[in-house]
C-alpha cells in the first residue's frame, strides 16, 4: 500500500491535499504540530514538532511511509520573506528527507517556490529562467531544492519539486490580496490596492493540491512550476471580486504603493506540468473566485488560521 507521510497537513495547502490523497488510494498520516483526532476521513494524524529531531526520527519510524509530500515552512505573511526562521526550516526538512530515504522512503515532492527564479525574467521556465532569489525565504527554499536534487542523485530516491507561483481560496490568511479584498467587501468596506498593472498566475487553492498529487503520484523528476499558465492583472483580479459583489466602486486603485522589488510580470511556464504530470487546473479564475467567495461569506467572522 501507498503510505504518505504530508507535513503541513492543516496548512493553506496541506489541508486540501488530503481529501485528493485519500481518494487515490493512500494511507495518509498528517503531521501538524497541534493535536489532532483522526476523523471518519481516513486521515491518521500524528502530533510532531518538525524542528526537533527526536520527534522527526519518531514519526517517520512509526510511519514508514512509502512517499513524503512535504509543506511545512515557516509562513506567517509579513514576516516569513527575510525571517531567519527559513534556515532553520531547510535544516530541518532536509534532516527529515534524510530520515524518510534511510527508512526505505520511495519519492518525496517538496514545495518550493516561484521566489527562487530572477524575477527581472518575468516569465519563469524551469529548464531556463535563471535561479538568483534575493529574500531570504526564496534562497532558502532555493538551496532545499538543491539539497534534495543532490541526494535524490547520490542514492536513487525518486523526487519532484513544485515551484508555486500565486494562490488562492479558502483558509487564505484574511491579509492576503483575494481574502483582504473579500473581507473588505464584505463589511462594505473599501479595498485599498495598488495600481493593479502588475501581471500574476494565480491559481485556486484546491487546484494547487490536486497539482502536487499528481506530481507525487507520477514519476517526474526534479523541479515543476504549479501554476495556472493563465496569467492576469492584479487590476482585473481584484474587478472580478468587486463585480461578484456588486460593489466596483469599493474597489480603490493607487490607494497604496507597490515595493520597490515588485515586478511587472511574473508568469509561469507550465509545459512540465501539463505535458509531463498531465495535469491540468478543474477551477477556471471565475468558478475559483466564487468558491472563495462562498466559503468567506459562510464562515469569514470565525475563521481561524493555522501555520
């Protein structure tokens, strides 16, 4: 039987991965560093503090998972770009990879992201896009992926790396550029953007799950952009959002400024994705953006966000 071990299980994207994982087929054991109870979902659940290395060798023995799909970071938005708490995570994930493969692990798919490419390129190829990151975050996650690519090399593992550009849907921190939007509309609130020219590949939340899936469940090897390959205007983004509630004249253009690092356009190329995993996203920006949406409006005053 498939057994996978998934870090970062009640994460943004985690959370989502493990109905699809149950669905094909997995044994599924989910890390979270908070206690858990396993529910009727076929979700087995194991509290463990990823950091600490005695309760890394514990999980994994106890586990023996065949694959290791692998989320956890640090990630408190504001923050995570130049916390020094992104070394200490390539640490750590590199020791579990470690400890997965001595254990008879088959294939680990680690997320990356697309902060690891030169965003002067604009649009990002894995095959040719130069890899020159300049926060903290995406040089760290940068040199995971190198560390994974050089073990996976030197002892046979089977390993693929997913590259996520700009997500979105439920349980998205409220800070964020679709939830904060929502959040204000829904309170009849004005939306403060910037000027909305810069150009993203956004792709929904559930989409980015079933994504890495089926990059676990192929063979494919080495680095692969999780993206839409649809790319849009942060302007035209946010007017849908202001249409679905009827409240365009919430939305306020040039309210903020834009970093200094901010690039015009970041896109992705997602031939790998498409042509080599055979994937391809089930939401379209319209049906992604009303499941958000639904799922705020229902449940927006008693969220709670865990990282």
């Amino acid at each position: 039987m498939k057994r996978v071990l998934l870090t970062g299980a009640r994460g943004f994207i985690g959370r989502h991965c493990l109905p699809i994982l149950v669905s094909q087929g997995y044994d599924v054991h989910a890390v979270s560093s908070a206690k858990q109870e396993d529910c009727a979902d076929n979700v087995h659940w194991h509290q463990a503090n990823l950091l600490d290395p005695t309760e890394v060798i514990d999980v994994v023995e106890k586990v023996r998972p065949t694959h290791l799909l692998h989320f956890a970071w640090y990630a408190v938005p504001g923050k995570y770009w130049n916390a020094l708490e992104n070394l200490r995570w390539v640490e750590a994930s590199f020791f579990l990879l470690k400890v997965f493969a001595n254990q008879g692990g088959h294939r680990a798919v680690m997320a990356g992201t697309c902060a690891e490419y030169d965003w002067r390129y604009g649009y990002c190829s894995e095959q040719t896009t130069p890899l020159t990151p300049t926060s903290v975050y995406g040089r760290c996650k940068h040199e995971l992926q190198k560390l994974l690519g050089a073990l996976s090399e030197q002892i046979g593992l089977s390993s693929a790396w997913g590259r996520v550009f700009f997500l979105y849907g439920p349980h998205e921190h409220k800070d964020r550029l679709v939830s904060s939007v929502i959040c204000s509309l829904m309170h009849g609130e004005t939306a403060m953007c910037s000027h909305g020219g810069q150009i993203r590949d956004f792709l929904y939340v559930e989409d980015v799950a079933s994504a890495f899936v089926a990059v676990l469940e192929s063979d494919v090897q080495g680095p692969i952009n999780i993206a839409s390959g649809h790319p849009m205007s942060l302007r035209d983004l946010v007017n849908k959002i202001g249409e679905r509630f009827g409240r365009l004249d919430l939305i306020q253009l040039n309210a903020i400024g834009s970093p200094s690092f901010d690039p015009p356009i970041l896109a992705a190329d997602i031939r790998r994705l498409r042509d080599q995993v055979h994937w391809t996203p089930q939401y379209s920006i319209d049906e992604g953006l009303e499941q958000t949406i639904r799922w705020w409006t229902k449940n927006g005053a008693t969220v709670v966000h865990h990282w």
